[in-house]
C-alpha cells in the first residue's frame, strides 16, 4: 500500500508503507487521512505535526535516507532525506526515537526544496 505526501515544492510523492514493522502506528496514521499541516525542517529532516497520538512501538533513532516516520512526542511525521543536526556520521538521525512507517519512492532529496511553513498534504495513493 502507498500513500502520497503533495508540497507546492515537491508535487505528489509516494511513501511506500511497511505494515509489518509498526502495525498500530500505521493503522492509525491510515485512519487519519487525508489531512494537511504545515512542514517544518531540521537539518535534511522536514517533519509536521499529524492528528495521530500513537505511542512508542519497535521505535528507532537510526534511520536510512527515504525513511518516514512517526514521531511520538511531536506526534508528528518525519521524512529523513539527509543529516539532521544529531547525526552521528552520514545516516539521518532522530530526535529521538521514532516509529518506522515507510519509505519514500524515488529521490528522497527532493525535501530538500521544502521550507519551513510549506503547506502539506498527506493522502491515500
């Protein structure tokens, strides 16, 4: 299953969802769309603040580039495309730990035209 995540920067962008991993989280997050928010960035990381409150489940702090996650604290998605400021080396970071959802298909990098402020959408595929 795919969803698509739409920026005025970006277009449409499919998110390749990984149901195994994080089965609640996803579930919820599904359940919530569509909805839209407002992006914010953090180093080579734009994440935005979702209507899900989900806890912690098989979280993480490591991520790949392409990854999408959910971060409880923010209960927020994030998008890693590249180094955030807590990057220990190349591989993008969290915060903290975060809950694995997906992963971008394609080029990841193309967050990188995404600004603080965008509007943004996410949508069933």
């Amino acid at each position: 299953m795919n969803i698509k995540i739409i920026t005025e920067a970006t277009g449409e962008v499919l998110i390749e969802i990984d149901e195994k991993t994080n089965p609640k989280t996803v579930k919820a997050i599904l359940n919530a769309l569509p909805f839209e928010s407002i992006a914010n960035r953090w180093g080579d990381e734009v994440y935005f603040e979702t209507p899900v409150k989900v806890e912690e489940e098989n979280s993480i702090q490591e991520v790949e580039i392409g990854t999408v996650a959910y971060w409880p604290p923010g209960n927020a998605l994030c998008i890693f495309f590249g180094k955030t400021p807590v990057s220990r080396g190349d591989k993008p970071r969290a915060y903290s730990p975060v809950n694995v959802i997906g992963k971008i298909i394609g080029d990841a990098k193309i967050f990188k035209k995404v600004k603080s402020g965008d509007k943004i959408k996410v949508e069933k595929a």
